[in-house]
C-alpha cells in the first residue's frame, strides 16, 4: 500500500521531469495511484511506469498523465470531455481541476469498475458512459477541453467539432507501426493549431463498444 511519502516521491520525480503546474501536482498527490492499478501490480504503482489494467488496455506512466493534464490548460470553470476513463485514475485528476469532467468508455467492465472507483472517493463532478469515444458526446458538446487517452492517425473529425473556439485537445497522434507524437490541439476561428509535446506510446483509439471479453 502506498504512504504520502510514496505521493510526495511521485511529486518530485515529475518535477525533476519538467512538470511546473502546481494544481497538476496537487491534484496527483491527493489520489491514491494504488487504487487505480490491478492488486498484483499495487506494489509499482507509483513507479513511473505503465501499467495493464486488463481487455488490452493499460494505464499511462505517470510523467506522460502529468504532461497531458499540464498540457490542458486547467482551471476550475473547465466542462472537460475524456475519451477513454480506463480505470479512472486520469478523470480522478481532472476532476481535481475542472468543474466537470464528461468521460466515455468503449468496454463496459472497465467503466464499471472505475465508477465505483469514483464513488468510493466521492467524485461527484465525474460522469460517465459506455460509448463510442470517437463519435465524441454530441449531448454535452461543445467542450472547453477535450483529452483523449488513446492514439490515432488523425484526431476525429467529431471531436474537433465538439470543441469550442478557443479550447483545447490533447491527443496522442500516429499508428501502431510508427511513433506516436502527444499533440496538443487549439480551436481557432480560422480552423486549428498544433502542437508537439513529447513522444509517447499508446494503445489505438478504436470505433464502437467492445464486445464483453475477458481481461
């Protein structure tokens, strides 16, 4: 199990690392990394590693969560939409610094279980479905933020959509086979820009809701 001085050790590797934010900090600190991971793995969760959280899908080292979140430009008005909840420790952040965080998740054992985990630590600004993130969520659109927790070879033109001028997309960019490049996107009233934040490697952004395998 973890101790605040495994939190505060967490802290000052990411600080070492390049992450200035302090809410960012703050907000990684006060969630307990350990409930987020499979038991077999609580003994590394706050090694700055990733880790599988089972159906294929893994929950991100912390350096590369810390920059994505950094890269978001919080603050505590934002209505904030997650593709990919996983096991819920990067919404659990967020919720720390947003004033709502709308996240969405293709397998349905996975949302579950981090719905509970929300629940269990009274996270009431948290809403989640199960759904097809690259569809975006059209009844809750538009965005001030839009993070996206899976990679693609382009961003998806419905989440684009879902953006309001002026916000915010984060997302890994580029295909299983190459490298994948965190590209942080600005809604413009011309169209959009980017940004290249760091090289990262992440699971692919995949249409529709998952058949109900096994881990």
């Amino acid at each position: 199990m973890s101790t605040p001085a495994h939190r505060a050790r967490l802290v000052l590797a990411l600080r070492s690392a390049g992450i200035t934010n302090t809410g960012v900090l703050s907000a990684i600190e006060g969630v307990p990394r350990e409930l987020f991971v499979p038991e077999t793995f609580i003994d590394r969760a706050y090694e700055d590693t990733a880790l599988p959280i089972g159906y294929g899908q893994t929950l991100s080292q912390p350096v590369v969560v810390a920059t994505m979140i950094q890269a978001l430009e919080l603050n505590d008005s934002v209505k904030l939409f997650e593709v990919g909840t996983g096991s819920g420790y990067h919404a659990a952040i967020l919720s720390y610094l947003c004033r709502q965080v709308y996240t969405i998740e293709r397998h349905k054992p996975l949302l579950a279980e981090a719905q509970g985990r929300f629940d269990a630590l009274g996270l009431t600004n948290v809403i989640s479905m199960s759904g097809d993130g690259m569809m975006g969520w059209p009844e809750e659109a538009p965005f001030d933020r839009i993070s996206v927790t899976a990679a693609g070879s382009e961003p998806p033109q419905a989440l684009l959509d879902q953006l309001k001028v002026g916000g915010v997309m984060v997302m890994p960019v580029g295909g299983q086979s190459r490298l994948q490049q965190l590209v942080r996107f600005r809604r413009t009233k011309e169209g959009y820009d980017s940004e290249v934040m760091m090289d990262v490697r992440f699971v692919p952004l995949l249409p529709g809701v998952a058949s109900e395998i096994g881990p």
